[in-house]
C-alpha cells in the first residue's frame, strides 16, 4: 500500500464518516419526531421507544450508506482539486487508475459489509423492532397466529388453517390447508383447496378436496370447486398477522421460500424480486464512487466541487437512483420485468451514465 493510496484512503473515510453521521442523525431526527407523539399516546416507555429506533439503525444504514459514499467522494476529489493536489498528482504522472483506486476498494468493502448485513442482521434486527413496536409500545393483543415461511392460524371449530402465500393485501391466500380437530385433537377432516378468495359473501376456498378420515380407519376423498370457509378475520388481519415480508427473512431463508414456491408452482415474482433486489442494492456503492469521480473530474480534471455543490449533486444523484430502482422494483413484483432485470436495472443504467462521463474525463 502507497503513502499516496494511504493518504486519499484516509481522507475518503473520514469525509465518508461525517457524511454518514449527519444523514444518520437527520434520519433519525426526523423519524423519532414524527413517531414519537403517536407513540406517546399508547403510553410506551421511552426505553422501549428507544430500544425501537436503536434496532432500526441496521436498515437505515443499508439505506444511506450509498448516498454517504457519494457524498464523501464528490467532497474528498473537491478537496484534493482545491489544494491543488491533483494538479500535482498529474505532474508527477499518477494514472487516474491510481487515483480512484483508493476509492473503488473503500466502495468495494462497504458493499461487502451491507451485503453481509442484509443477508442476516438487518432481517433480524427489523423483526425485533416490529415485536418491540407491536408488544411493548402499542401493547396489540398476541392473536393465536404463527407468523413464519408457512403462516399458521388458529380458528373456530376447533381448527387449523395453514397457508402457503397470502397475498398483498390479504384477499387471496395460496396453498390453503384447514385442519378440523375431533375428541382428542384426532384429524377428522383435511379441507386442501388452491386458494381461498375474500368476496362479497365471504370467504370462499376454490379447487381443492375434502378428506374425511372416518373412526374405522377409511379415508374419504370429494372434490369440490368452491367452498365456504367459515372466517372471521378480515383480509387487513392477514396481511398484517401472516403475512411474510421478505424484509424479516434472512436471504438463505427467503432463497429457501422462493425454491418451495417454485415446485409449487405459485407466482413469487414478488419476493423473487425482492431476493434479487437486495443482492444487488449493495453494489452501488461501488456505482457511487465512479458516478462521484466521473462528476468531479468531468471537465479538465481539475475542477473543484465545493461543499455546497458536492452536497447538492449527490442529492440528485440519490434522487433519480431511488426513483429509478423504485420503480424498476415495482415492475418486477408485478411481473412486467424479470424480477432480476428489475433487481439490477437502476444499477446498470448508473453504471453505464458512471463509465460514459469517465471516458470523457480530459485527466
């Protein structure tokens, strides 16, 4: 490692720390505000609020952390250019390879470690808020649900209603299976149906058999086209109790769920591009340093970015990737796009922009 890599490393991390702290800080400001006074109302502790945005924390980086890097290097070259320091770099034949290596491998760990914390703390950490939230500081009553890869629901009958998929929204469940339970808790019945819709008349399950399993020992089967399913929740109920969010599954887990989804031959184009999504959302910070680069050094290779503009054109910058990546997300879980194109659209096209403005820096 050079003096020359040692000394732009270090200057980029430190920009990049204070850059991270203030979007941290004004992140969480502004959050804990327009938080706190409906949570006040349920009379929460403030340790329990605080332990709340303590664990909201790994999300939130996941989310700035690109815009800090950008930030960093558009404020770290602006210096460099303004102490005339890569003036001295270029009369001493230091490569722009040389230059922005410094950049490209800080960059290239940061992705490392988001992707590692999308992979298992941030899933982990946001369940637990969401316990912390719904338990300890709006004080929800527990509902006899168990809210995992395959939801399970406790009904009246007694019985047991097990679904594969529910649906945004909750009016469509996939892969329903209800268990009634005889003297015992001994399976009398196995109601096994494709789906199970919410209408006008209620809920109905469609395409699916019934088993009886009789006292002797016999099992009998009839086929049905549609049912009702005697329910009293609500679609809004599901998709708040049972409901799998990819955002709470560890990736092998959420990889895990996409597979069984598969052979079960149900559509997952939504998490399948929510998977792919946060595969690839960690690498724009790499995207981030050359769009910095290419935008610093964009005309003669000399020209400064003050803390103003630097500041301002990574905003922009932010912007129009967000919007881009947001988009492109909602296309692929509606299926118009490949859920991998829409995964990677917003990072290719920034890639492309990032490499067509270097090829035109006159270094």
């Amino acid at each position: 490692m050079t003096i020359l890599f040692r000394y732009i490393g270090l200057e980029f991390a430190k920009l990049f720390l204070m850059c991270f702290s203030g979007l941290m800080t004004i992140y969480l400001v502004i959050d804990f505000f327009e938080k706190l006074r409906r949570f006040l109302k349920f009379d929460a502790q403030m340790s329990d609020i605080l332990a709340f945005f303590l664990l909201r924390t790994p999300g939130i980086t996941f989310q700035i952390a690109p815009l800090a890097v950008l930030m960093a290097t558009l404020l770290s070259l602006g210096l460099l250019s303004r102490n005339h320091e890569i003036t001295a770099m270029r009369s001493c034949g230091v490569s722009l390879g040389r230059l922005a290596a410094p950049f490209l491998v800080i960059g290239g760990v940061i992705s490392v470690l988001l992707l590692g914390m999308t992979s298992v703390i941030i899933p982990t950490a946001t369940a637990r808020a969401e316990y912390v939230k719904n338990t300890f500081i709006e004080k929800k009553p527990q509902n006899l649900a168990l809210k995992a890869a395959r939801p399970w629901l406790q009904i009246r009958g007694p019985a047991l209603l097990n679904v594969e998929l529910v649906e945004p929204g909750g009016r469509v469940l996939q892969g329903v299976r209800v268990y009634q339970l005889g003297p015992q808790f001994r399976l009398t019945l196995l109601t096994e149906a494709r789906q199970a819709v919410h209408t006008e008349r209620g809920w109905l399950l469609q395409d699916g058999i019934d088993r009886r399993f009789l006292p002797n020992g016999n099992v009998t089967m009839e086929p049905f086209m549609e049912k009702p399913l005697p329910l009293s929740q609500e679609p809004q109920d599901f998709d708040s109790w049972l409901a799998v969010e990819s955002e709470s599954l560890t990736l092998r887990e959420l990889k895990a769920y996409i597979d069984r989804l598969s052979l079960d031959g149900y559509n997952f184009s939504r998490v399948l591009t929510d998977y792919h999504g946060r595969m690839a959302f960690p690498f724009v910070s790499v995207i981030m340093v050359l769009v910095g680069i290419a935008l610093s050094l964009r005309k003669m290779g000399t020209r400064g970015t003050g803390l103003a503009m630097g500041i301002g054109q990574a905003m922009v910058v932010g912007f129009f990737y967000w919007m881009t990546h947001s988009v492109a997300i909602a296309l692929g879980r509606s299926g118009v796009l490949l859920p991998v194109l829409a995964a990677w659209m917003a990072n290719i096209m920034f890639l492309s922009v990032a490499l067509y403005l270097l090829l035109r820096v006159r270094y």
